[in-house]
C-alpha cells in the first residue's frame, strides 16, 4: 500500500528514468489508437517541424504517472486532476526522468499536491505540471 496523506511529508520526492525506444512509441500508438504520422511514419515525420519521429506526449505523462502510481504516494493512490505543460518533444533514444514533489497536503480532504516534471538526458524540462491526488487510505 502507499503511503497515507499522514504520511507524505511536503518535500518528499520520487524519480523514475527510461530510454524511449522505437517499440515505447510503435505499442502506445497501437495501445491508444494514435497512429499520427509524427510518432510512426519516419519518412513523413523527416520533413515535419523536428525533423523526426517524436514520442507520444501523453507516454512522456505515463512516466509521471508511474512514479506516483508505484512510489509517491504509491500503490492505492487515485488521479484527481494533473495539469502539464509540454515544453519540448521527445525522441527514440532520449532517456527521460519523470520527478514528483510533494509541494502541499490537506488532511481533512486526503488530498495531496505534487509538482510533477521530466527532463531528458541533457538535463532539460520537457514537460512541467502538478498534480493532486488522492491518497489511500492509513491503514488502522
């Protein structure tokens, strides 16, 4: 079980880092149905706005998830509401580390707020946010 809303503390934070790779990119459009030409077609996508295949945005967010899902606050935990600035593109080969911070909690409500970011292997922001989630409940 994660841990409880009495047991967060603000601060607290968590990581997870991994490398994109071509089969990350090819099963989330196939798990999602996005087959945009900009996240499977590297012919089309050589002449796009970057110049190459680009991960899914939303599979740069399941990082984050994952970190809140299995560490902070972990297992148990429910999505309230996540807002997230996408500030560059992902690639094939880039390893990324999605990083949550516990920035403000509310008891009574079992609510907790956490900055949520990733950054690529050369140390820049890719994606910014926060997110409040739900935590579960202390065991008795």
């Amino acid at each position: 079980m994660g841990k409880s809303v009495e047991e967060l503390n603000i601060g607290d934070k968590a990581s997870f880092t991994k490398t994109i790779t071509q089969y990350d990119v090819l099963s989330f459009a196939g798990v999602s149905g996005d087959f945009n030409p900009s996240h499977t077609d590297a012919q089309w996508a050589s002449s796009s706005t970057f110049g190459q295949v680009i991960g899914h945005a939303v599979l740069n967010m399941g990082f984050i998830s994952n970190v809140l899902g299995t560490q902070l606050p972990g297992p148990g935990v429910i999505y309230v509401r996540q807002s997230i600035k996408y500030k560059r593109p992902i690639f094939v080969d880039d390893t990324i580390t999605a990083m949550v911070e516990v920035t403000r909690k509310d008891e009574a409500k079992n609510r907790v707020w956490l900055h949520t970011w990733t950054i690529n292997q050369n140390g820049d922001v890719v994606s910014d946010g926060e997110a409040i989630m739900m935590p579960p409940r202390k065991s008795k």
